[in-house]
C-alpha cells in the first residue's frame, strides 16, 4: 500500500505533528529560554526523533521562529478580532487587554517566549518578529487615532507619542502578570479597569 501523502510518523499527518511539535517546543523555549531549549528534549517530550525536527523545521533557529509565528499570530489575531468590534476609545483598549488575558491565560509560556532575550537575532527569526511587530503596531496606532480623535486631537505626532506610551503601557501590564501567576485573567481586568478609571479621573479633575 502507497503511503499517504503528507503523511508524518506513525500515520499522523505531517501538519498536526508540526502543531504538536510547537505546542511542545513553545512550553519549552517560553520556560527556558531560546539557550536553555535543548532540540533533543522537544523530540523526547513530543514522541517523535531528533531529525525529524529537523527535516519539519530545518534548525533549532528555524523551530523558534515558527513557534514566534504561532505565538504572534495568537495574540494578533485577538487584538485584531477586538479592534473589529464595535468598541472605541478606553473601552477598546481594555477590551483588548482583556482579550490578551483570556488568550494566554492558560499559556503564560507564549509571553515569555515572545520577550525571550536570549533568542537569536537570525535573518529568519527578525522576518518573524518584524512582521507581528508591525502588525500589532498598526492595529496600536488605529486605537490610539480613535482614541485622540474622540478628544479633538489630530497630530501626527501626538498619536505617535501615545502609541509608544500605550504599547509601553501593555508590555509592561503583561510582564506584571505573567510574574505574577496567582493572578487570575479576570484579577487583571478588574485592576486594569480600576487603574484607568482612578488615572482618568484624577486626568479629568487636574484639567477642571
């Protein structure tokens, strides 16, 4: 009997044995870091042979950039799905907060991974990154243009500045979570609209 095309090891497709290849390869680098992923422990923890990571992936540089891939395309597309809603100004930007915790709630791992310091800077690896990047920059700056439009204000230069602070703003939200797992998703969206709120509001009356 032919064998089947695309097929994998053990007659697993070849693309489910790549996503369970990444399920097990994103743990691992979000854990330990790029430098501390041994590509021999993927394969054990997979089930699968050594070299047969490197054929699906090609280096341990090439299975970290499709993880990175995986990971950006995770929280894209939920900061996408939100920007796509009806909600604008403050309450879009903590609905996509919200959204990012809900995402990663039960992969804290996929954050770590993305912020991974020790990761390579390869051609390979920086096309990844650039990509989701700028994706996620883009859908920011649309945000923050409602944002400021909502209050009369236009410049180029304000929206950008507000940009950087929002992004800022996130990472550095995101970085306190995942540091601090007996934080709910929902512990972190009552704190996060408790926060605007009180920094509003505080704005509002210094402006009175």
């Amino acid at each position: 009997m032919a064998a089947r095309p695309n097929a994998g090891t053990k007659g697993v497709p070849r693309a489910e044995r790549e996503r369970q290849i990444l399920a097990v390869a994103s743990v691992a680098f979000g854990t330990h870091g790029f430098v501390g992923t041994n590509v021999a422990d993927v394969a054990r923890a997979a089930g699968i042979s050594k070299p047969l990571v490197y054929a699906y992936f090609g280096s341990k540089e090439g299975l970290y950039a499709a993880c990175l891939d995986r990971a950006g395309e995770l929280l894209g597309d939920e900061i996408e799905r939100v920007a796509r809603g009806d909600v604008v100004g403050l309450e879009r930007g903590v609905r996509t907060l919200e959204g990012m915790f809900g995402v990663l709630e039960e992969q804290r791992h996929v954050w770590r991974l993305l912020h991974d310091r020790s990761a390579p800077s390869t051609a390979e690896v920086a096309t990844v990154v650039a990509a989701h990047t700028d994706r996620i920059h883009a859908l920011a700056h649309e945000g923050v243009s409602e944002l400021l439009a909502l209050a009369g204000v236009r410049d180029a230069l304000d929206v950008s500045a507000m940009t950087a602070t929002w992004l800022g703003i996130v990472d550095s939200l995101m970085d306190w979570w995942v540091a601090h797992p007996e934080q709910s998703a929902a512990d972190m969206v009552e704190r996060v609209t408790r926060l605007v709120a009180a920094l509003f509001t505080d704005a509002a009356r210094a402006t009175r």
